[in-house]
C-alpha cells in the first residue's frame, strides 16, 4: 500500500476536465438513489501525507503487496516465442502497465504478467482452467469459485482485500463491490505517474457508489465502462422496487393457494437477493440442486447456508436457471411435486424482460398456462441508461472506454458528452 497523498485545498477538478471518447475499436456484445455530491477534495498527486504509525510495516515503510512464490516465478511470453501469441483488444488492457482485465479467452497475451478477474460470469473468465499458469487477482469469492469450478491451482490464484490499496509490480490497486453478482468488484488502478483508472466489469450504479472515499477522492483518466444497458430504452426500475414488486406478488400468491411453489430463476452466480428476499418475507427453505449448492458455499454466506437445501420436497421456494422457466418446462416441474404443491409461481429476473410498454411494475402481464404462472420481472444486475448516466455525471472522466455493446464510436461520443454537458 503506497502512502496516499493529501487532498488539495481546491475544490474537486471533475469540471476541469476535457472529455474524450476511446477510438473506435472492435468489441465483442456480451453479454437508494443518487445522492448530491458535496465538495470533497481531489488528491494532490505530488504531495505526500506523513503515514500513522500504524499503517507501516516493522522496517517504517508503507506495506506492500507480496506475490506467492510461484507468481514470482512467472513470465509473460516474449514476443518471438513459437508459442501461438492471441491478439488482446485494446479495452482490455491497463494502458501503461502488464495488467489485462477479464482476458482470458486469449491465451497467453504478449507483454501481460498479471491478470485480473472482474467476477464469475463464463463471458469473463472463458479461458480459465487448470492449465492456466498466470497469476489471477480477484476477489476472495471469485477466488473460491475459479478454484473449486475451474480448477485452477491455487498458487495463481492470488484474492485481494476488499477496499484496501494493494502494490502490484508499482501500481496501486484497490477492490471496489461492483453491485453486480457475489464477489464481482470494480478495480481502481493508480499507476506510477498518478494517473487513475476505473474499471467497472459488469456493474449496477448505486447511491452507496458516491460515497465511496475512493471515487470521491479521486479524478478519474480513464473510465472502463459496461456498458450493456446503453440504450435509453432500458430504464428499469431500482432493485430494491423490484424486489418488493416479487415479495408482494408471491405474497398474495402464497395467501390464496398455500400449496403454491414458488420458482425463481438464476443463472450460476447471480439473483441472489430475489429469493434470498422471498424466503424471509415467506419463511420458506430454498431448494437447490447439489451442483448449485456446491457454488453459493463458495460465498461464505451463512444465512444463505442456514436456509438453503437439495431436498427440492422439503422446500417451497426453488431455483432453477433461467433456461428453465418456460411454461412447457415449468409444467414438467410441477407435475414432478404435484403430491404436495397445486400451481406454480415464477419470476425471471433479468432486465431483458424490460418493455417500453410495460414502463411501470404494475404494468407487467404475467404468461398462464394452467397451474404455472410466469412474471418476468425487469430485475437487472447491469446499470439501467439513467444509472450510467448518472455514474458518468458523478465521476467525470477524462476519457470513456465502453466494454460492451459499441455499435458506433460517433454515438457513443455524442451520448458521453451530453451527459456532461
């Protein structure tokens, strides 16, 4: 951890700033609220802070990240090698540095030494496996995930703390909660020349984002944004308005039929509040397959453990992924409990299920087909347009690089610039 640097007397420099849009570049598609900022400082990169004594290291100095043995050991092919060298897209690499971020479907990427992992989602660590010989930094959830799921000797497996400034090969790197999925984080990147990076990954803008003393303390050069929402179409509602609309829904539900099972849809790692929400406000046990159990054990969650079982009979709320829940299949699912539940109740939380013509919850017309229901309700882990806008208007960058979903640097530029105008 370098020394952090005093905060100047002047106010924040974010209008200070010139706007730029990254050049074009080819990109694949993949796939509470905001406060008012006050005036907090920016950081004075060239002056120094007098360290407490308890942030030193026995020797006096400021601690600094060390890397298992085996990491040290690691070298990035050379350029000559004979070994096939993959082409990295610019978007995901650390300029200035050999730090690449969820580029691991490239093979072993020229002049990358260090590779980050933004969280559990197959479209970012596709690539990972037990050959993969490079040091991983990631969170201590993802980290359980890509040991256990992957397989990847632990020994390139290096977690990082949460909201605590680590030194990687001189740069300061620092794990912001991304809002996203368990263990996803945002990676805050301070290189030697005091330049300032934000990588989101996949992220969901919130209010608590504001606060954080690393953002708001910072100007940030280059913003790494996800952009797969960018569309003012998508402007679904909070999660927490989501979550209540499915509490309320099941409720009822529940209260006319008690034999109803309830069924919400997931994906490997994700939707985890939807029925973590459902089985508090109905006191039922969740249902998951082994498989699935075997996952959210890497979460370390002891509520979720406490309350979650494979006993699908002995539970009234089950998760099935998200390819599931179609009438034909869900139907399959009840006649397989027919003893002991009548109808069946599912919510597929994903934004995908947003419509323009269904703008308000109420609005939202569930799928019947005898005794299955099915609410797809607008419940997203990406940030909605006005929440990127929002993010966007907070941090004012000096330059934007989208990660997802570029159809056109022109209109990328012109959206970019009016939300800071």
């Amino acid at each position: 951890m370098e020394l952090a640097s005093a905060p100047p007397k002047s106010p924040p420099c974010r209008l200070q700033r010139s706007f730029s849009v990254e050049p074009n570049l080819r990109q694949s598609s993949l796939f509470n609220f905001y406060q008012p900022k006050s005036g907090i400082p920016k950081r004075d990169r060239t002056s120094k802070v007098k360290p407490k004594p308890s942030d030193l290291s026995k020797d006096g100095q400021s601690p600094s990240f060390s890397y298992p043995r085996a990491l040290m050991k690691t070298k990035s092919l050379p350029a000559n090698s004979s070994a096939r060298v993959y082409k990295c897209p610019l978007y995901k690499r650390i300029p200035g540095t050999d730090m690449t971020v969820d580029a691991f479907s490239y093979g072993s990427i020229d002049g990358c030494s260090s590779y980050f992992l933004t969280h559990f989602h197959s479209d970012h660590y596709t690539g990972l496996g037990r050959h993969f010989k490079h040091p991983i930094y990631c969170s201590k959830i993802t980290a359980n995930l890509v040991k256990k799921r992957l397989g990847v000797n632990q020994r390139f497996v290096v977690p990082l703390p949460m909201r605590t400034p680590v030194t990687l090969r001189g740069v300061e790197v620092t794990l912001l909660d991304a809002n996203h999925c368990p263990g996803s984080v945002m990676f805050l990147f301070v290189l030697p020349d005091g330049q300032v990076i934000l990588h989101t990954g996949d992220f969901r803008a919130s209010a608590d984002m504001e606060t954080y003393p690393e953002l708001r303390g910072n100007c940030i050069d280059v913003l790494y944004l996800d952009t797969t929402y960018m569309n003012p179409r998508y402007c679904f509602p909070k999660q927490c308005d989501v979550i209540r609309y499915v509490v309320r829904i099941a409720s009822e539900a529940v209260r006319k039929e008690p034999k109803t099972l309830i069924v919400c849809g997931t994906y490997s790692i994700g939707k985890e509040r939807v029925f973590l929400a459902l089985a508090k406000a109905l006191g039922f046990k969740i249902g998951l397959a082994k498989e699935k159990m075997a996952l959210l054990s890497c979460l370390e969650d002891p509520e979720m453990n406490s309350i979650a079982s494979h006993d699908f009979l002995s539970c009234q709320i089950h998760v099935l992924p998200m390819g599931h829940l179609s009438l034909k299949k869900l139907d399959m699912h009840l006649s397989e409990y027919k003893s002991k539940f009548n109808s069946l109740l599912a919510f597929k939380p994903t934004g995908w299920t947003y419509s323009s013509r269904a703008k308000n919850l109420r609005d939202i017309k569930p799928s019947t087909k005898r005794g299955v229901t099915i609410y797809g309700v607008p419940y997203s882990e990406h940030s909605s347009y006005d929440e990127l806008r929002q993010f966007v208007r907070f941090l004012r960058p000096g330059r934007i690089v989208p990660t997802v979903n570029v159809k056109s640097t022109n209109e990328m530029q012109k959206t970019f610039r009016e939300w800071l105008t």
